[in-house]
C-alpha cells in the first residue's frame, strides 16, 4: 500500500508564501521552506518539479 502524503502542494505554497512576507525571496529555498515544515526537501520536489515551478504556482495563487 502507497503511503499517505503527509506534506500537501497547499501547505508547502503557503510556507514559501509566509517565508517570503517575513523575509523576502532571498530565503526562498527548497531547504529554507523543508525547515519550516519540518521535512525533507522530498516532498516539496515530489509536488512541484522546480522552485521555478513552485514560485510559478504561489504567483498564480496571488493573482
């Protein structure tokens, strides 16, 4: 049986989302966002393919 995802796209674009609003795009890392969430960076590559991807995603979820 799978496992069960632990981490959602929604949590990991709200972390990159957060991180950015209290410390600007100069933190916004794969690392950085894993740190917060307390995780791997597994997840957040498993979700989105790139952090060009991932910020792509948190843009059009501000417009």
């Amino acid at each position: 049986m799978a496992r069960k995802k632990s981490i959602t796209d929604t949590q990991i674009l709200d972390m990159a989302y957060q991180i950015v609003i209290e410390s600007g795009f100069k933190v916004f890392t794969a690392r950085n966002i894993a740190r917060h969430l307390n995780c791997s960076t597994q997840p957040i590559y498993l979700e989105f393919n790139s952090m060009g991807e991932l910020k792509k995603s948190g843009d059009d979820a501000v417009a």
